[in-house]
C-alpha cells in the first residue's frame, strides 16, 4: 500500500443509499432507523447512529 486512502465499495453503497434517501426528503432520524432495519453497519459492525449518518449527508452536500 501507498498510503493512501481507497474507496470501500461496500461504504459508497451506503453513501449513495444516504444521499437518495435524503433527496427523497426523509429526515435523518427516518433514515438511520432505515438503515439499521435493513442490516447495514458500520466498521465495528455495529448500526450506525445518528451522528454519523448526519456526517455522510452532511459530506454529500459540501462535495468533501
């Protein structure tokens, strides 16, 4: 490896489903409860929260 950062596959799947779900109008809260019925976890395998479901669409709107 070089040191540098490479896309998870699996991570930009969930980012596109955060950013169609929000274009959809559905609030962040509605989301994450989505997201967790549906199984998708976080690195530790864990549901992801609140926070960084706000983090992924919050990144999405300023292109960082």
């Amino acid at each position: 490896m070089d040191g540098k950062l490479e896309p998870r596959e699996e991570e930009q799947r969930v980012t596109e489903r955060v950013h169609a779900l929000r274009a959809d109008g559905l609030p962040l809260r509605a989301i994450t409860r989505t997201l967790a019925s549906d199984g998708v976890s976080g690195r530790t395998g864990r549901a992801l929260t609140l926070t960084q479901v706000a983090r992924i669409a919050r990144l999405s709107c300023t292109g960082a």
